[in-house]
C-alpha cells in the first residue's frame, strides 16, 4: 500500500557464544517474517553473538564467525531490509555495530556512538565515531559497505536510520539528527537489563522522541539467553508512531518476542509539514557533518489488510485514560469560557436550549463556568423556542435539563415571528424547502441576540466540529454566536463528553436527563412533525457521523487522499459498514467540505480543544471559492 512500510522487531532467544545458532533463530524468522511481507526487520544488539560475551567478544573467533555469519545472512535477504547487531574490527579498534543487509548485500554499518552503561561495553569497544570512515574490516569479503553513525537508508518510498537504544537516550541522541535529516523510521537496537520501572521509563522516551520528532521507532532488545550472573534482558520489541503503540511483544519470554506493523510514513511527512517548530529545526548539532544516503532496493508493496490498529473512533478517547482526557477537555472548555466572561466583565449568557446534544453541551460547560466565577447560575438565560418541528421528547429535555441545573428559563414560541416573515417574503407555508427550514434558525437566533442585547451578555454557540466541516448549519443562523465552546467537538466526541459530564460531574437528574438526550436521535428539527415526533433526522440526510467524523479526522491529521480514507475506513469499519455505504458518505463528505469553507471563514471564537480545528484562524485555513476537481476525481466511481 502506498505511503506505508511494514515493519517488523523480533527478539530471539540468544545462544550465547554460538553465533551459527543465533544465525539459523535468525534465518527462521526472516522466513517467516518474508511470509508476513515485512519490509524492514529488526533484530537486537549484537545479537549474532550475544550482548553478555564479556571479554570474549575481542577474541578474533567470535568477530571473524559473526562477520562470516554476517555475509551468510545477507545472502539470504531478498528485498527486504534486515537490520543485525554484531561486533565489527576496524583496524585495532573494535566497534560494536548494526548492519543493514539487503539482497545479498551488507549496505552499511552503524556504529555504536556511546558505549558503556551497564554493559560496561566501552571496556570492549570504541566509540562509534572514533572510526574513519571509509574503512574495511580485515575479514571483510563482500565488498566495502559504508560506515558511520550518519547513514541514512532510502527504502523505497521510506527512509530509515539506525540508533541504537543508548545512544537514543543520551544528551544528544543521534536519532534527533537522523529525523531532522529526512528518516521517517529509526531502527532502534538496544541490549539495556530490566530493572523494576525502568519499562516505563523507556515506552515513555520512545513515545516522546516519536511524537517530538514525527517518527516511528522499530525497537528490538536482547532478551532470554543472555547472562544473568549480574542483569536480566527482558527480549521487548516494540513500535511507536508518532507517540502512540502500534505493536508490541511480551517480555520476559523464552521464545522471544515479535511486533509486527505498517508504518504510515505518508502521515509522519506531513505531520512535519504541519509542525513549524520541526521545519524550522536545524539537522545538526554543533558541526555534525550531514547524513549519508544509502540507496537500498524498493521492497514488495505492502499488501492489505494493514497490520495497525485503525480506530474507527479516532477523536474519542477509550483507553484507560480516557476519563483524564474527558476531564481534560472539559477543563479546556470551561477555562475558556470563564477567561472570556472575565475578559468583558460579563455575568450574563443567553443560550438556546433544544433538547439535543450541543445545547446540553454548551449548557453543561455555561453551568461549569458560572460556579468556577462563583456566579448564580441564573445568569445563564436558557431559552427554548419551539417551532414547526420541535418534538415532545426533546422539547422534555430541555425543560427538565433547564430546571435541575437551576438556570433562568424561558419559551418563546417562534411560529407566529415565522409565519409572518413568510407571509412579508411571499414564502408558501406549505413549501418545506431550505427557506422554509432557514428562516426557523435565523428567527431563533433573532431572539437570542436580541435578548443577549436586553440583559447585557453574550450569545453562546452550541454548533458542533462535524456541523462546521460539513456546512451543515444555517449562515448567519445557528451558525453565529458571540462565543462558542463547542466549535472543535465533533460529535462523536460529544457524545462521550456529556455522558462524562452527567455521570461524573453532575449526576442526579442532570445525569438522568443527559442519558436520555444521549438516546434521541440527532434532528435540526425544522420539518414539522407527526403527533410531536421527529420527521426530520440528521443521520439520514448525510449518514452516520461516525464516518464523518473518522474521514475530518485522517483528512485533516494525516492529509489523507480520499482513497486512502476509503481504503481507512474500510478495515475500520470492517462489519458496521459495507463499502457502498462508505463510498457514498465520502462522497458526501468531499462534496460538502470543499464547498462550505464560507461559512468556516466567519465563525466566532471559540477554544482548540484537540490537534483538529477548523477556525480560519489558525486551525485551518482555505479559500471559499477553490475548486474541489481534484479530490472528487480521485472517489471511486
């Protein structure tokens, strides 16, 4: 698949000294893992030999048979790129290397820049850039292979360096040089001894480095059959994307470990594109000389479906901090709104209450708000306007919502304002078009600037992320306020932040109250309805949000192209949706995003609340009257 690269760490059990058995545990897995159509492969540090040698690994013994092993091995190879560690005679130095092989080739030697630590290695060998560059190992026959701590290896699409885990985790790791110079992957090579926490130390640097430098890390460390006379090897193998685990193996396993996953380097690129701090970072510290490029052949194309989790939910958060982040957001949200009522000594708010989700939303942070100020919450003026099409369930709510968080409500029936703007416009009552529909929103917001002017405040907006990205709101309608909350909450966000807000923040009947508001379905409701029920529903007219929801994210995020959101979507929501299903809302998408940018281009202000905003200014920036030719071309059919 375009624009990724399936990597793979492997951590095998060590025959400590017997580098022709290293050789055949790593032969066997290369197999297997050419089977899976693995790329780029991984394997720990010094791992043809084992980690733990001591004084042995100077013996020209084991430094002659791991090189000769070395030769073997590329041999074997293929298209895909394997990384091994071993020890490597330069002249009378001894360098503690990985080499990267690939069709029967050894391409390049990385050295070790920092030995010592626990291994003590600096006892046995030089530091990596001690050695001068060009330079052959006396046994070497297999032509010269560059050498140094400054290679860079193009892989098709991909570029990859290799560090190795001290050196990561050193003052000024080389892999903060090898990102800034253009490597999308850092294979990461360690042999570092467990000790009680020392786990989470590491997962946290490798998600920091990955997340500062925009990369994915291939981690693979020395595991079972190295010596235990002082430090036990827990064989971890991991991979980190820009901050989070894609895959990860067990530690403290006999038969090592393996974590196999596609790697989006399309993504990574233009996460940097977007990161001005990165762009802006220079490629060297001090007068490091500039990295060397290594041109390996393109491997095999990566073959679907992808091995990485794809979630079809990516703005929720469902992990075991989720409530931390729930919190977190809300926090953002409430602090922006009290800074602003602060800001224009403001005490008073007027909010329309529908009974849906975003009101109760806005309403829940405005309640927040209001008791951090230490302001009576009937300052906030919730008012309730029914219409043609507002229905008895939500029209409940609202009441119900209004009356347990204790603030100043009000109904004003808007049908008599609206019949008589009809009749001034000529417009036919009984034609349910968009005027019809739009002269309801814009009445309703009449009334709340209006009322906003009587009582010295401000209107607060309740529109939603999703709404913005799809246009789906009347300009100069609900699509205005003075100060909106919710402007970067999509809406499958906001289903598990007034859940959140009921259940952990409120309870009682405001929790009772939002259950049920969580269980309507969503409606602009401005057809009329039937008997008091909905006619009108927002999910029919432009599909599930979910879809909606996961193509702004990767879109906007990842600069996805719209085959690779069909291609995302697809393996997400493999069993919920079928491809006709998906094929039509992104359709649906592509079509709205690229032509609604005008009612984006003037919306209030409003906190950033996650990496995806929509404001024009700063959150994302687009010309009203592009063309959208070249996304519509490229949806199937």
């Amino acid at each position: 698949m375009k624009g990724y690269i399936r990597t793979a760490a492997v951590s095998l059990p060590v025959h400590l000294g017997d580098v022709n058995a290293n050789e055949t545990e790593i032969l066997i897995a290369m197999e297997n893992l050419r089977m899976e159509g693995v790329q780029l492969a991984v394997f720990p540090e010094l791992c043809l030999c084992g980690a733990t040698l001591g004084d042995l690994v100077r013996q020209p013994l084991v430094v002659e048979a791991c090189w000769a092993a070395l030769e073997r091995l590329a041999g074997k190879t293929g298209a895909m790129a394997v990384v091994v560690g071993l020890p490597v005679q330069m002249g009378h130095r001894l360098m503690n290397c990985a080499a990267v092989l690939q069709n029967g080739k050894i391409m390049g030697l990385v050295p070790k820049k920092h030995p010592g630590g626990a291994l003590d290695d600096d006892r046995h060998f030089a530091a990596g850039e001690s050695c001068m560059r060009p330079v052959m190992p006396p046994h070497a026959m297999n032509g010269l292979p560059p050498m140094g701590s400054d290679l860079l290896f193009e892989l098709g699409e991909s570029t990859f360096a290799v560090c190795f885990g001290s050196d990561a985790a050193s003052p000024m790791p080389t892999d903060a040089h090898a990102a800034l110079s253009g490597a999308e992957v850092i294979a990461c090579v360690d042999a570092v001894n467990a000790l009680a926490g020392s786990h989470e130390m590491r997962l946290a640097m490798l998600k920091g480095q990955s997340a500062r430098h925009h990369a994915a890390y291939v981690y693979a460390c020395a595991g079972f059959g190295e010596s235990t006379a002082d430090l036990v090897f827990d064989g971890w193998t991991g991979i980190v994307e820009n901050g989070k685990v894609l895959a990860q193996g067990q530690r403290f396993v006999m038969t090592g470990g393996k974590s196999v996953a596609d790697v989006d380097v399309e993504r990574l690129r233009f996460k940097r594109m977007q990161d001005s701090a990165f762009r802006q970072a220079k490629p060297a510290h001090g007068h490091r000389p500039p990295m060397m490029p290594v041109l390996l052949d393109p491997p095999a194309d990566t073959a679907l479906p992808l091995l990485r989790p794809i979630d079809p939910m990516p703005f929720l958060p469902q992990d075991k901090d989720a409530d931390a982040r729930l919190q977190e957001i809300i926090d953002i949200q409430t602090t922006a709104l009290m800074t602003r009522l602060k800001a224009i000594w403001c005490k008073d708010i007027v909010i329309g209450i529908s009974g849906g989700l975003d009101s109760t939303m806005a309403l829940l942070i405005a309640a927040r708000a209001f008791d951090g100020l230490n302001l009576p919450r009937t300052g906030i003026h919730s008012i309730t306007m029914p219409g043609m099409g507002t229905g008895k369930r939500t029209k409940s709510n609202a009441d119900r919502l209004m009356e347990s968080l204790q603030v100043h409500a009000m109904e004003i029936d808007i049908k008599p304002a609206v019949y008589q703007h009809f009749a001034d416009i000529g417009q036919d009552e009984n034609v349910h078009d968009i005027t019809y529909e739009n002269a309801q929103a814009r009445e309703r917001t009449q009334i709340l600037m209006d009322y906003a002017n009587k009582v010295n405040g401000i209107v607060l907006g309740t529109g939603d992320m999703s709404e913005a990205a799809l246009g789906f709101c009347t300009y100069n309608g609900d699509h205005m306020s003075m100060y909106n909350p919710n402007c970067t909450v999509p809406k499958t966000l906001m289903r598990g932040l007034v859940k959140y807000l009921g259940e952990k923040c409120f309870g009682g009947d405001v929790q009772k109250v939002c259950a049920d508001i969580l269980d309507t379905p969503v409606s602009p409701e401005l057809l009329p309805n039937i008997n008091g029920e909905l006619t009108q529903r927002t999910e029919d007219i432009l599909g599930d949000y979910a879809l909606h929801d996961f193509f702004l994210y990767h879109q906007q995020s990842g600069g996805a192209s719209p085959e690779k959101l069909r291609m995302l979507a697809v393996q997400a929501f493999d069993g919920v949706y079928g491809e006709e299903v998906i094929d039509k809302q992104l359709s649906t998408f592509i079509r709205k995003f690229y032509t609604q940018q005008f009612k984006r281009n003037c919306v209030p202000d409003g906190p950033q609340v996650g990496t995806v905003g929509l404001s024009p200014r700063g959150g994302w920036q687009m010309p009203s009257d592009m063309v959208s030719t070249l996304w519509k071309a490229r949806l199937k059919g």
